[in-house]
C-alpha cells in the first residue's frame, strides 16, 4: 500500500516538475487588449506557424557589435492574436515598459526577436525576445528614441 503511494507521488513530482520545467522554458509573451476583449498567448506552437523575418542589426545597451536577429513582425504577431493595429504597450521581465506606436510596426519591419546569431537566449541573457528594429539597413533607426523600444526581456504586450 506504501509502496503504491510512494509510486504515485514520484510520478505526481516527476509530472510537476517536467511542466513547470516547459513552462519557465517557454514563457509565452501574453497579448491583450485594454479593453479586455483579447487575451492571446504566444506559445511556441503559435510561433511555429510565423514567418520570420532575420536581419542584422546592433542591439542597444551592448557592445553595439553587428547581430543577425530572427523572429516574426510585430504586425504578425498582433494579427495572429485577432486584435486592432493600436498602439503598443510593452512590457518587460524587469518591469521596463513603454509605449511603441502602431505607426513604427506598420511601416518597419519590427521584429520580436527569438534568436540572436541563430540561438535562442534566455533570461539572464535579455531573453526569450527582443523588440529589435532593422538597425543596420536603417541607420536612422539607430539612436535613443527607437533604443528605448527596443525592449529585451519581453513578457507582455498591451494594445491600446
Ligand atoms: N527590458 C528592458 N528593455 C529595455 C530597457 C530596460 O531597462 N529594460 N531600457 C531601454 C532603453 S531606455 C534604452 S535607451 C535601451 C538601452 O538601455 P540602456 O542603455 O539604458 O541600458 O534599451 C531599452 N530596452
Ligand atoms: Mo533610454
């Protein structure tokens, strides 16, 4: 009777840790609106059906070295959660936030960078996603303005 007890929390821990193992691994970006009317997670099997897009570009607060960056438009990801092209507010792991206007992910081809030199990065390397924009083809992209929306740590996007 033990032995079947003992048995069956081992399998209950072992279960309990492999989820919350794939969890803490995928940290989906949750999008919502501000009404309420929205609430989409961008789980990697939702990722796997965007196209991505991959440029160079220099990544702020860094050694400004030149990185090739993959993952899928902003705009994409905002129409594969079935909410209006409003502005963004986004969020970060580390409590960053700030506003990325619908007119930036309209017109550029903004990314939400998943790898960085063709790997993923995790959190204590800014991971899992990077708002990056085409940088190195734009370089009037370059400067303060778009290197504060150029958040890392991505955890949560708001449209507004
Ligand atoms: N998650 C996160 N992303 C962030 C920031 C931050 O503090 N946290 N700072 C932003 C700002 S204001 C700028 S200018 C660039 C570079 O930040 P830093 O030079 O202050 O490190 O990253 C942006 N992305
Ligand atoms: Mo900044």
């Amino acid at each position: 009777m033990l032995k079947v007890l003992e048995s069956r929390i081992l399998v209950f821990l072992l279960i309990a840790t492999c989820m919350s193992a794939a969890a803490a691994e995928q940290r989906p970006i949750k999008v919502s609106t501000s009404d309420g009317s929205i609430n989409f997670l961008l789980t990697s099997d939702v990722l796997s059906t965007l196209e991505n897009t991959s440029f160079n570009a220099t990544l702020p607060a860094t050694d400004e070295a030149v990185r090739h960056v993959s993952g899928p438009l902003i705009r994409d990801v905002i129409k594969a959660s079935g909410a209006p092209m409003g502005d963004l507010i986004l969020k970060a792991f580390d409590g960053y936030e700030v506003v990325l206007p619908a007119s930036d992910y309209k017109n550029i081809d903004v990314i939400l960078a998943y790898k960085i030199d063709g790997k993923r990065f995790s959190l204590r390397e800014r991971g899992p996603a990077w708002v990056v924009y085409p940088n190195e083809a734009y370089p009037e992209l370059k400067g303060e303005l778009y290197a504060s929306r150029s958040v890392w740590q991505m955890s949560e996007i708001i449209v507004e």
